[in-house]
C-alpha cells in the first residue's frame, strides 16, 4: 500500500457558532455537508468556497450527517434530540422524521443500494429503518 502525501491545506470554511461534529462529501464531490452543536446541517459548496444553505436541522447537537450514496437525493442527520432526519438534497426540506431510540442518536450509515438507513444510540441499540 502506498501513503498519500498531503502538502497543503485549503482555505477552511466559517460558519456555524459551536463546535462541528460531522462532515460528509455529496456523491459528485462538489459540496460537503457539516452537523454541529449548533442543532444545524450546513451545505458547502467547495468550488465556490462558500455556505450554500443551513438548515435548522435539529433540537439538540448533530451528531452525524450522510448524503445517500450515488445519486445523493437526500441527506440523513442524526442528533441528540434522539431522531435521525432525511431532507431533500433539492429543497432541503425535512422528507421523514426516524423517531424511535430512547436515548441521543449517535451515529448512522446508509446502505451502498440505499434501502436502508442505520442509526445508533447510546441507549444500546441500532435500529434498521427504510428511507421511504
């Protein structure tokens, strides 16, 4: 295996007021998406360097945030407020509230064919959901 050698760091983006938990490359590579303590989801757009869009995501800290994989018509966010969220990569609207853990939602995952989307809790589960 051979190391890949970094040599410079970009210009870094600015934006949310509290510290940044999670950060997820969209499928074509063009925007990144970042969850914070500030309970938002906020859209990049690395060609432009600039915010393209916040969403007030949450009631608590995001945790986690993944785009689909492939196509990237949604983007999943998981909280402390104890849900995952999937919104429309077009409108960012909320498309599906996953209610069910007991406790803060820590992480998720999507499946690779995207049937499923996975969260985790510190309540002690994983919970399997389908995105539509």
């Amino acid at each position: 295996m051979r190391a890949i050698e970094y040599r410079h760091m970009l210009p870094f983006l600015e934006g949310h007021l509290k510290s940044v938990f999670s950060v997820d490359f969209s499928p074509d590579g063009y925007h990144l998406a970042t969850g914070s303590e500030d309970n938002a989801v906020k859209i990049w757009d690395l060609r432009k360097r600039r915010l393209v869009y916040t969403i007030p995501a949450h009631m608590n800290l995001v945790s986690q945030c993944r785009y689909q994989p492939g196509r990237g018509d949604y983007l999943v966010s998981a909280s402390y407020d104890n849900t995952a969220r999937v919104w429309s990569n077009k409108t960012w609207q909320p498309l599906n509230t996953l209610s069910g853990h007991d406790n803060k939602v820590m992480g998720l995952d999507i499946s690779p064919d995207s049937k499923y989307i996975v969260t985790s809790s510190y309540d002690r589960t994983f919970k399997l959901w389908a995105p539509e």
